[in-house]
C-alpha cells in the first residue's frame, strides 16, 4: 500500500512539466539536481542548530549578559552611522547569480536547472532552521501567537519543500530571501 502511495504522490504529472520525466533530472556530467531525499538531512541538522542555540545562549549569550548588565527589558539601540552605512552600500550590491538581478533567468533552462552547492546548503540550512523554530516552540517562552507560529512554520517548510521537489530552487531562493527579511520586521513589531 506505501508503495502504491508513494507511486500515486510521485506521479510525474504532479511535479514536472509535461515534456519532462524524473530521468531528465538525474545527475549526469558533474551536473547534480535536486533529489527530495536531501530533505531528510534537515532533520538532523534541526536538531544540531537546537543544540548550538541551547550552549550559546548557556554559555555565551547570558553570560555576556550579565557582565554587561543588561536585564531583560526592551532597550532603544543608539544610531551607529558607519553600520547603518555599511548595511545600505552592502545591500545594494548584486549577487554573482544572474537570477538576482534578472527574472528572467530565473526560469532559464526550467526544470532542468543544476543545483549548486551554495543553494543546496542554503536551502538545507534554511529548512533546517524552520524545523528546530518548530521543535522549540514548546520549549521557549509561551507567546499568544503560538498557533500563529506553528502554522508559519509549517507553511515554511511545507512550502520550501514543494519548491525543493519540483526544482523551483532559483524562484524559491529569491522568495526565501523576501520572507527572511519580512521576517525580521515582523518580530521586531511583535516584541512592540
């Protein structure tokens, strides 16, 4: 029955345009494309970045803390002109991906787009820390917006998946780069 399900989930019609079967998108020519079992490494690392979190924020983060006296309330951080420049000539810059700066080429050569490591690890890592955001919320401070969290963080990584599995790694690249940058203002208008 598993096999007759996995069959039906894996059906090409599904995943991949019509001219293009999985055979298309095996590795060949030191080319490498993507494989959904590469997704079961971010279990692991999960829980890897779960154990870095817990020794640093025992270890470093609170000690630091303490010899610097701060206490667990909300401070209003000073204007630092040479950072704040840094960040904006820094974030102008292109990538060396041609996708970043060119929609165009995003969908240049789809489906059968190489995977490079720097997306490979970029998505692994990123899926990876979804998971452990999701493994720790029963762990960390209860906040009001607990559901909020979970269905975000399963929407995330249910979504990072889809994008990983049907090769979409050049659009799903430029959408996590928007969503990691949203997310950065929605907690800080959370912590409000």
């Amino acid at each position: 029955m598993f096999q007759t399900f996995k069959e039906w989930f894996w059906l090409e019609r599904f995943w991949l345009p019509p001219t293009i079967m999985w055979s298309d998108l095996e590795d060949h020519d030191g080319l490498v494309f993507v494989k959904p079992s590469h997704l079961y490494m971010t279990i692991p690392y999960a829980f890897g970045l779960l154990i870095i979190r817990h020794f640093f924020e025992k270890f470093i983060a609170t000690p630091l803390a303490k010899t610097f006296g701060i206490k667990e309330k909300v401070r209003k951080s000073t204007p630092n002109t040479v950072l704040e420049n840094f960040f904006q000539h820094s974030s102008r810059q292109p990538s060396q991906k041609p996708w970043v700066y060119d929609l165009w080429e995003v969908w240049n050569g789809y489906p059968k787009q190489p995977l490079l490591p720097s997306q490979y690890w970029y998505y692994i890592l990123e899926m990876s820390f979804y998971w452990s955001l999701l493994f720790s919320l029963g762990s960390d401070v209860k906040r009001k917006d607990f559901l909020a969290h979970v269905i975000h963080h399963l929407a995330a990584i249910s979504l990072m998946s889809f994008s990983w599995c049907a090769n979409y790694i050049r659009s799903g690249t430029l959408v996590m780069i928007v969503h990691d940058v949203a997310d950065i203002w929605l907690e800080v208008n959370v912590c409000h």
